[in-house]
C-alpha cells in the first residue's frame, strides 16, 4: 500500500495545481465580468482579450464600424447635354429623380429627369429692369432682377428655393403645383412643359439683402437662410408654417465681408458661414442668431460643406481644399485643387469630395478621409456647379458649365478600401 500511495502522490498534486488554477481563472472572470461586458459574445475570443488594453483612466478601444474610404476612381463614360443659359448652380430633388439648373443670364430654371437626361419643364422668370453688378470692373449697370444663382430644397423635398441675383430677395417653386400666393408679394413666370404645354405660376417672393448668393435650410425646414454678397449679412427666413403666405424675414445677422457659403453642424445648431472678403468664417447660435466665434482660414473660403466631425471648405484663390476640425475649429490637413475652386460636394456615401474648378475648367474628386486626389477630369466652360447621384460603387457627377450652357455628366466608378473606425469609450 505505501509503494501504491507514493505512486498516486504525484498525480494528486498535479490534479490539486490544476484545481487550484482553475478556481483563481474562475474568481478573475467573476470580478473583471464588468470590464468585458462590452465585447459581448466574443467575451472568451482570443484575439480580443489580446486587443484589450485597461489602462488607469479605464479606456479601451473598439473597432464598433466598419467605414470605407476611396482609394480610387475610374470614369466609365462621359455625356454632354445642353441646358439654360449660364447655369451658375445644379442641384437634385430629395428623390435624385429630377435635376435643376439654375441658369442666371437665361433667367430659367431647367429640370431634368436624371434616368432620360431629357428636359421635362422649365421654369422661366418674367423680367424687370434692376441694377447688376460688373465682378470685374466692379461697378453697377442696368440689369434684369430674375437671374437665379443658387438653390436649395426643403420641405420634404416639396419647394425649390431660388436666390434671385438683382432681385434682392429668393423664391419659393413648390415642384408639386401652384399654391395660393395672393396675400403675399410673388414673382411671375411660366412654367414650360416638354410637350409644349405653358403654365403661368406667381411664385412667393421674399426680401433680403443686396444680391443673394446661398441659400440653405435649416432643421426641419423650419428655417431658410440666404447669404447677401453686398449687404455683409445672412437673411433668416422663419418657414415653420405649412402655408408659404405666413413665411417671412425674422431677421438679417451681419458677418464678414462679401459672405458666400454656408453650412450646418450635424444637431443643426451651429450655422457657419464663409467671408470671401475677410477670410474667415463665422459660427453662429441657430437659436438666438448670436455670433458664437469666427475663426481664419485663409483667403477668398467661397463653398462649405460638413460631416458629424468635420467641416471642409474651398478657397478659391489660393485654390486650397480645407479639413477643419468641428471641436476645436482647426485646420488638420488641407490641399491642393486646381485653378480657382468653387462649389464642393459629397458623394452621397461622403466618402469622396467633388471640387469645380472654374479656371482650370475640370472636376476633381478628393478622398474626405485624407484629402488625397483621386482624379480630375476635364469639363471645358466653366464648371462651377456640381451635383452627385450614387448606387454602389457607381455614381455620377453632374456639373453645370458656366459659359458653354451645358452639363457634363460623369459616369464613375469607385474602389473603396475597409478601415476599422477606431473610437475610445470608458469602461463599466
């Protein structure tokens, strides 16, 4: 018996270690059960208990998302359509089925339906005599007010906004049908069917500053602002009610010098906007309309456009592409464009950032994770206006040519790579 018990000794230990090592592995999970919560199911994974990092301010990372970034662009096909004469913006409709040109010397609006790219009515202003002004020689003459420059669409997609350049004011087309606009001051025009059909509408006009360039809107349609190129101000129009009669100007809010752009934080309660004159950009309270803080970004800033995180914007003369940070309002990384950029805009993913390069006469499109370029296509008369429609991995960038009259309709498809997004997030 004593030979058989000094045989068995050694595996008892070895049982009593293993026992001994469970137990402890045991009370460890037991009481860290709370810092491994956030992983779920993949709680005993081993590539994620390694990836674990506590640290003494109890953080960790997380790859939540997965986000895509574009590496790469390849044109397909390149169409060229005609539309009014010199369109100075192109926008869509909520439903990307129509298109809208906005064309200032035509004194139109041209829509058209994005599958056919056939015309299927236009909107033309009927004229008065005001004042224009010359951006060249820099002196006023005798003009037509009903030049439309840019636009904007609310209401669930239900009105176009017009900005009209000598008019001193903006419009609203409800794209649906006529409304009653008889207790309000309207704009007459026709609207002119492909088939010949003509239609007389009074569309509601509402004042502003001298010469309106943007036009925004804010959350929920509630709000609709212009930016007044010679007046140094924006014009904030309360648009709340469901009838356009009870619409009017709550205000003007004064900015920097010769504002252009605009845009909207992601909660719709900063409202930015860019001085060409001053180089600089203004923040503003939604709610009081109050000047929050104006921070440098360089010379001539003409377009902005935001993310969640970031605000990008165009410099036209400098001719620089611009990432700000939201949080601390700092430029982190900026580049390059070709010759005098205008208007920006996302893909609709906003992966990528199309650029209009008026000069240089040719689109780009820039990476908005790092603002490397992508491509860069030529588009002879004056880009200035551009406009996205995606599907996958396939979009098309329609841009309007100032001086030629016409639309380049760029068929592109993308490449994209997966990244990890990264976030820290403090521990139970």
């Amino acid at each position: 018996m004593k030979f058989l018990g000094d045989k068995i000794k050694p595996f008892l230990k070895i049982i009593i270690i293993f026992w001994v090592i469970n137990s402890l592995f045991l009370v460890f999970i037991f009481v860290n059960r709370h810092y491994l919560e956030p992983y779920g199911n993949d709680i005993l994974d081993e590539s994620v208990l390694e990836s674990t990092v506590i640290d003494s301010s109890l953080l960790i990372n997380k790859a939540r998302n997965i986000e895509k970034k574009a590496v790469g662009i390849q044109l397909i096909e390149t169409e060229k359509i005609s539309t009014g004469r010199s369109p100075k913006s192109i926008l869509f409709d909520n439903s990307h089925t129509f298109i809208y040109t906005l064309n200032l010397e035509g004194m139109s609006v041209t829509e058209f339906n994005r599958t056919t790219k056939a015309v299927t009515r236009t909107l033309k202003f009927y004229p008065n005599q005001a004042k224009g002004y010359n951006y060249e020689k820099h002196f006023w003459y005798n003009s037509i007010a009903e030049k439309p420059v840019e636009g904007c669409i609310s209401h669930d997609g239900k009105y176009l906004w017009i900005s009209l350049h000598n008019a001193g004011g903006v419009v609203a087309w409800n794209l649906a049908g006529e409304e009653n606009t008889d207790n309000v001051p309207g704009k007459d025009a026709a609207i002119i069917y492909a088939d010949g059909r003509k239609e007389a509408v009074k569309l509601p006009f509402f004042e502003t500053g001298k010469t309106p360039k943007s036009i925004l809107k804010g959350k929920d349609s509630e709000e609709v602002y212009v930016t007044n190129w010679h007046d140094n101000s924006v014009s904030v129009l309360n648009t709340s009610s469901l009838d356009p009669q009870e619409w009017e100007k709550v205000t003007d809010v004064s900015t920097g010098a010769v504002p252009r752009g605009m845009a909207l934080n992601q909660e719709q309660t900063r409202l930015f906007v860019s001085n060409m004159g001053s180089g600089n950009i203004n923040v503003y309270d939604t709610k009081e309309f109050e000047l929050e803080e104006t921070f440098a970004v360089g010379s001539t800033p003409r377009h902005l456009i935001t993310t969640d995180k970031y605000l990008f914007a165009s410099l036209s003369s400098p001719e620089k592409l611009l990432k700000v940070d939201l949080k601390t309002l700092e430029t982190i990384q900026s580049t390059s464009t070709d010759d005098d950029p205008r208007t920006i805009t996302f893909s609709n993913d906003s992966s990528i950032i199309f650029v209009t390069c008026y000069a240089g006469q040719v689109l780009q499109a820039f990476s908005a994770a790092d603002l490397s370029l992508l491509g860069s296509w030529e588009s002879k008369g004056k880009p200035v206006g551009v406009d996205i429609f995606q599907e996958g991995n396939k979009l098309e960038a329609w841009v309007c040519n100032y001086t030629a009259s016409t639309i380049n309709i760029f068929t592109l498809e993308v490449e994209y790579e997966e990244i990890p997004f990264i976030e820290e997030v403090a521990l139970k």
